[in-house]
C-alpha cells in the first residue's frame, strides 16, 4: 500500500508543472490500473503491514476514489482553457486522493478518523475556489459543520475506547463488545451524518449546488462512501446493542427516502434533483447495513460502487449541459434532444441506471437490499417499493423534461459534444454496467 502512496505524493510536483494536465490524469489511471492488477483474487486482509491495509470492502472503495479523481480531471477541462488557479486545482485532487486512500486503507482507528476528516478540507476549497455562486460560502459552511459537529464525539468515543481496551486496530474489533448507548450513539452519528442521512441531509444539496462539476463527483462518487465504509468498520463493536436500536434508523431512512423522492419531483435544479436523489439512494443503504445481515452488507456495498459512477455520471452530464446554456434549469435545459442527439443516449444510459435498470450495479444491490430488509420486517415491503417505483419516476422525469419538448429560444449559439465528453460518460457507464458479470467479488 506504501508504493501507491508514495507514487501519489511524488505526483504532487507535477501538479506544478506547466501543461501538466493530461499527464496528471494519465499517471491517475497508469496508478488505477496498477493498483486494480496487485490485488485480485484476494479475499482475505491482503497488502497488510502495521499501519495499512486492504480488504476487500476497501479495495473496491479505493478502486473508486482513484477512478473518480481521475475522471474529475478529466471532466474539469473548462479551468485548463481558461487556465484558472490550475496548478492548486490539480495539486487539491491529488490531496483528496491522499485522503481517501490513507482513509480506506488504514488499520488504526485514530488514524482513520484523522483522514476521515481531512478528506473535507479539500473539498471545502474545491466548492468556495472553484464554484459557481455567492452562496458557496454558505454551503460550505453547512458541510464543513455539520460534519464536524457530528464528529467531534467519535474522537471522544475513541479515545474512551482506547483507554478501556489499549489497542486501536480495526482488525482486532471482533473481539470487543461495548454496550454503552453513549458510545454508540456518538459513534455512529459520524457517519450517518456523512452519508447523509434524512433529518441531517441539509448539508448535501446545498454543497453539490454550489460546487462545481469536480466537487459534485467527488461529494456524490466517494464523500458519502466515507459514511457507509465508516459504518462497517465500526458497527462490529456494537452488535448487541446496534440490535435494540437499529430499527430506528431503519424507519427513519426508509420513510425519509420515500419523501426525499416525492421532493425530487419538486426540484427545478437539475444538480439538485440529483443530489436529493442520491440521498433516497443512501436511505436505502443506511438500512441495509443496520440490518447487519449477510444480503444488506453486500447489498449496501454494491449500491454504494453503483450510485458512486451512476451519480457521478449524472453531475457531468448535468454540467456538460451547464457548459452549453449557463443554467441548470429544467426550464431552461429543454429539447436538448435537437442540440445533442448523441448526448441523449448518455442521459438515457445514465438516467436508467439510475433508477436501477439492469444490468447496472445499482439493480443488484438494490434487489439484496429488498432482500435484506423484507427478512428484517416484511413492513418495510411496502415504502420499499414506494422508494423503487418513484426513484423509476423522478429519473424518467428528469430525462424527458431535459431531452424533450420545444428548446428554449434564447439559445442562439451553440457547440455540439466533443470526444473528451462522450469517453468522459462512457468511463462512468462501462464500468457501471459492466461489473455485474463479476458478482463473485462482491458477493464474497
């Protein structure tokens, strides 16, 4: 694991380079690729050492971050025409990487709650640097705080960990049982904040509106995993007492998802209707892991690989329109059809696996998520399927209103999509889609 850290932080250099761009990119999937052929067919902790290591939950995690970063890149070729504060863009990804890698990769919980934080600080630039509006500020703000307000207590409750049981390895939690409503209570706030959870979502649509088009990848791609993975990772301390309360959180986001996707039917923001969007699919996930069976743990798993490309896809998509028209409007992005034959294909690709069409990621863990939370409660059926049958919807309403009707008039001018766009959406979707003929990783 220390190889691909050091070939990251060697990458830094370069950020400052000039006409460094393509090459930081390139370097990105040359690490990709590296790191995806060292570790197959391993299912046990592999690449282990004191400090680091893999298994398989953070591998596929890790797989994710550098691919999005990359793609981030790749999607941001707006602020290389423009050359705007370029080196401290790239040099901000690499960081982020950093973050995210040492985050999924590390085996000490302290050590993990350090990165956990500090993948926010460059994200926090990315949207109050490179955004669009005034009120980035602000929606900076909410991220920055209500992360941090939530996670200040698992500092505590790891420390009170680590004076009861003097040792921090992840590995060794097996063994631990705490039963303290305080404790758990502080701990899993963290990360249901993170990921986010209804009740504590505000934070998530007002930074993916304000942010631009690589900070609304990485936030949708891979911010909100951090919360999911967190959850694993620290659930195993509190089984028994996760058993007397998971039923809260299990209502909560069922319920919340169900209003998250009859909000979504409200939004006028493109951006916005996908971010509200990835929160019902989060909902869906959170339950899955509180269910703390063998279906919801891969189920949730899956969802989170799947909604990490398809959400991503669907923020490039939504800019490479904003590139076009100045607005995210639905009003305004109409008949796009007219404009970008080709680009509705992607919108189509994009919007169904969405809404969980095969063969998308996204179907099978939403199925093992049905399955996984109808074991737990056959209740849960019927706001499962009114989550199912609305997510269907508000994808469906989000295509046709952008790719049909009469076009805006105040169009006057206008260019078509350029290769970097098309292999850009085809990155996201190939590897969506493709995945599910290799079930086997997951599902071990």
């Amino acid at each position: 694991m220390m190889k691909f850290l050091m070939m990251m932080i060697f990458l830094i250099p370069l950020c400052f380079l000039k006409n460094m761009f393509w090459m930081v990119q390139m370097v990105l999937f040359l690490l990709m690729f590296s790191f995806m052929i060292m570790n197959i067919g391993n299912f046990f902790f592999f690449n282990l050492s004191y400090i680091m290591g893999c298994d398989l939950t953070s591998y596929g995690l890790i797989l994710l971050s550098i691919w999005i970063c990359s793609l981030m890149i790749m999607a941001s070729e707006n602020l290389n025409k423009m050359d705007y504060y370029l080196n401290f863009f790239l040099f901000n990804i690499i960081f982020l990487l950093i973050m995210l890698f040492m985050t999924f990769s590390v085996l000490n919980m302290f050590m993990f709650y350090f990165f956990f934080e500090s993948s926010l600080i460059p994200t926090l630039m990315l949207i109050m640097g490179w955004g669009y509006q005034p009120e980035r500020i602000q929606a900076s703000m909410y991220l920055l705080f209500y992360t941090l307000f939530a996670s200040l207590p698992m500092l505590l409750g790891i420390f009170f960990f680590y004076y009861n049981h003097n040792f921090m390895m992840m590995y060794m939690m097996k063994m631990i049982n705490m039963n303290i409503f305080i404790l758990y209570l502080s701990m899993i706030m963290a990360f249901l904040v993170k990921m986010p959870m209804y009740f504590v979502h505000l934070w998530l649509p007002k930074a993916h509106v304000e942010a631009p088009v690589s900070g609304s990848m990485v936030l949708a791609g891979i911010m909100l995993k951090l919360g999911g993975y967190g959850l694993y990772r620290f659930l195993i301390i509190f089984q028994e007492i996760n058993l007397k309360f998971n039923f809260i959180w299990i209502i909560i986001s069922l319920i919340g998802g169900f209003y998250i996707s009859l909000n979504c039917f409200c939004q006028v923001d493109i951006k916005s209707l996908i971010a509200y969007s990835s929160v019902a699919h989060m909902s869906m996930v959170i339950s899955g892991i509180m269910t703390m069976n063998y279906w919801g743990y891969f189920g949730s798993y899956i969802m989170m690989l799947g909604h990490g490309l398809c959400s991503s896809g669907m923020f490039c998509l939504a800019n490479i329109n904003y590139e076009r028209l100045h607005s995210r409007s639905i009003f305004i992005n109409k008949g796009m059809m007219n404009f970008l034959p080709s680009m509705s294909l992607w919108w189509f690709l994009l919007s169904s696996s969405n809404m969980s069409a095969p063969p998308s990621l996204n179907l099978l863990g939403e199925i093992s998520l049905i399955n996984s939370l109808m074991s737990w409660s056959w209740l849960s059926m019927f706001l499962l399927m009114l989550i199912s049958f609305f997510s269907a919807g508000y994808s469906l309403y989000l295509y046709s209103f952008t790719q049909h009707g009469k076009y805006f008039t105040g169009v006057y001018s206008f260019y078509m999509g350029v290769s970097r766009e098309y292999l850009l959406l085809m990155l996201h979707w190939l590897p969506l889609n493709i995945f599910i003929l290799k079930l086997d990783y997951f599902l071990i």
